[in-house]
C-alpha cells in the first residue's frame, strides 16, 4: 500500500502480462466482456445456483455428465463439438437456467481465471454488473487487479473498456500507479457516450458480427442488466 | 496482407506480447521514448557514425574499450556503474558525438531490440524523429509492428502514445485490424493537444521528474527534433 494508505488499483491488459502483478495480495477481477463474464452474471442473476468454468471442452463434458449441468461453451465464436449451450447470455433466461448449474468452458476467461487461482478473492466483471462489481472492491478495501481476459493474450477493446470504466467510477478510493489503468480510463472515457459504436472498430465486433450477435453486443456493453457480483469458490461461482 | 491488399500495422505494447505478431514478415518499429529512441536519434543526427546497442552493462564496457567507443547506460533512472553518459539526449550535441560510436545499454528499449533481430527491418521510433520513421513505413509499404519497449514488461503510457501518434499519421495506408493500435491511437487523440500535461499521469514520469528530468521529458514528447532514420543493420544503428 501506498504512504497515504489507499490500496493499490491496477489493470492487467492481458493475462500473458499477468506474472508482472501481486496476486497473491489482491482481489483479482477477472474481465471477459464479450461474452463470457456477461453470460456468467446474466446465469446467476436469472438463479443458476452455480457456474462452474473449466479449461477444456472434454472437462466440460465429463463434469456436467457427473453432476447433471448445462454444458456450455465455445470455441471461435461457435458452440464447441459436444457440448449443448453457447456463450450468449441471451441462452441463459430464468424459466431456462434457474437452479441449474453451468458448466462453461471459454477460452480465454477461464484461463485467467484458472492463473488468478492464488489471490484473494476472484470475481468476475463485465458491464451487466459493474455497479455490483464496483461496490463490492470499494468496500472490501484490499488491493484490486482487473485482469483483462483479452483474446489468446491480444489486447481486446471490450475488456479494456471495461476496466477503464471500473477505474473511472471508483479511483477516489485507491492509489493509481498503473500505466495501463490511466490508459484505459482515457480509452473509456473517449467512448463512453456511444460505446457500442466505437467497438464497431474492435477485431471481436467483426467475429461476432459475422455470426449476427450484434444483439449480445449491445448487451455486453450495456452496464447493469443482471447486477449480481459473482464470486470464485472452490471451484465454482456464486452469486454473493 | 489483407484483401485491400494494404500491409498491415500493428501495436505490441509490451515486449511480453511479442511473440503474439509474426515479426519475420514486419519491419519492427522500436519505441523506447523515455529516452532510448529519443537518445539514439539525437545523436545519429548530430553526427554519430553509429549506435552500437547493447544488453548489458558488462558487454557495453567490452565494447567500448575495444572500439574507443563512447559507453553509455543507465539503470532504473541512473548511470550504470562502470558507464561514463548516461540516457539524456542532451548529453550528445553534435561537438561532443560528432563521428563518434555511442555504445548504449538501456533495459527495456535493448532488450526489445534483440528479440525483434528476425524482422524484415528494424528501425527505431521517438517524437523527434517521427516524420522520419512515418515517411519511411509509408515509402517501404511493408507489413508493419510498432514495438514498444515498455517498462519491465509493463504496459507505459510514453510509448503507447507515440505509437498512437504513428498510427494516426499513416494509418491510411495500412490496413488496421489491431485493437491495440486502435487503443493507442484513441490514447494519443485524448492527450495529443497537450501531452506533457498528460505524461504527468505517467509512472516512468514519476520516476524521472524526481532525477530533475523534466526538460528531458519535454524533448523527447517533442516532435521532429533530430528527424533522422536510424536503421538497424549488422548490430549496429546507423542514420539511413
């Protein structure tokens, strides 16, 4: 912690940079905008008891065999071979999902999620629960590492945004000595008044473009849809 | 290249992210601004025969003797031990570097350097030479990676913004499908208007204002104060 006793907020731009940050001493928030920490928040919002992420596809399968789960994933934007569900939160409404468990596999969320594993506390943020994201780090008062999920290890926008606009809201309460968060404050505070059409520039916009998800995009960008604060427990995530 | 049949420009903002971009296939722009570039470009314009880079202070100081080199270095912020100059451009006016070889350590900016050795080319990068580097991509329409040498792997403000500025010169000629130099041009527009005032965010700023470096700084956010291409050929930088 700094001399005037705030603790520290950083931004991790991908998770190849996440080795350089104090894990071990910090919340870590693990962002992945588009789509999978939106779907993991929509899930809990709409009552899944529970979402258990996982690295492969094959432990995806095995585990939701075992326990009865929804299985969910995808690899390059389409519903991988075997499994039953995508990453659209748009799949996860309450008739549909509550109570259930989710076993989702993604490929990049779930890996940072799995490095994060030594650090305090591990949550997930996109912008259906940022406010729930915001008011948990300020009242925990522990060091904070927003931990971009990015695109196999490629910066991305949406998860840049995101982090900027966490910066944004709730710097007064932490010491900033982050390049990268200064950066992506800057990046939020450039799009904010239209984000939707400034991602229209990101490399993710035009894959899930192509699939026609223009929908979950607006929704992935569109701040407190499902407003639960997910936290990463043995294993699984829960709502708070 | 793409279907527009434009070469494409791409941002690596760290040293860590390099081996994301297909650097044999790019010429490599090394961005080191606070104040490797700026340095190397100052003196090449002010008549150095050339600028021998080197990883470690060690080899800087067997290298030097063996030439009669000028051996120049610092680490975190300071001359090396065992060096004589140190980072500041303005320890090389011409009377001083004229005809002479500067033999140079510096931490990040070398480093990135070497691991880029595969490119088609590799040139460096800094506001006082921008016009130069810029003229040049546009001239070769290569393929092209801005590189920036970051501060110990981690993402900075000072070189994310000259590749913004790049960007934002030349991007007509490219094709553009990198977030990160979306995010760097974004960057650059919020700060261009007064950069200085911006660098004051900044962590290496921080760092350098407490060595009384401040007119340093303001230089090497300056643009096209020593407008010379430096090329790197045979390990070595010469002026094109």
């Amino acid at each position: 912690m700094s001399e005037n006793h705030k603790p520290s907020l950083e931004v991790c731009l991908s998770p190849a940079l996440l080795h350089l940050y104090d894990v071990k001493n910090s919340i870590v928030v693990i962002i992945d905008v588009l789509r999978a920490t939106s779907t993991i928040c929509t899930a809990l919002y709409n009552g899944a008891a529970r979402v258990i992420p996982v690295a492969s596809v094959e432990e995806c399968v095995n585990i939701g065999r075992a326990i009865g789960g929804i299985t969910a994933g995808e690899r390059d934007g389409r519903i991988a071979e075997g499994l039953v569900h995508g990453n659209s939160p748009f799949e996860y409404p309450r008739e549909f999902i509550e109570n259930q468990t989710l076993v989702l596999t993604t490929t990049n969320g779930t890996k940072l999620l799995h490095m994060a594993k030594d650090a305090i506390q591990i949550i997930t943020g996109s912008f259906p629960n940022i406010s729930a994201v915001c008011d948990y780090l300020v009242a925990q008062g522990q060091n904070v590492i927003l931990g971009c999920a990015a695109w196999k290890d490629r910066v991305n926008l949406e998860d840049t945004l995101f982090a900027g606009a966490v910066v944004n809201r709730i710097k007064a309460h932490f010491d900033i000595n982050c390049d990268s968060a200064i950066a992506a404050e800057t990046l939020y505070n450039a799009a904010k008044d239209d984000i939707y059409t400034f991602m229209k520039q990101a490399t993710h916009y035009k894959r899930l473009a192509n699939f026609g998800l223009e929908k979950d995009i607006q929704y992935c960008l569109t701040p407190d849809g499902a407003n639960v604060l997910p936290l990463f427990k043995n294993g699984e995530l829960i709502a708070e």
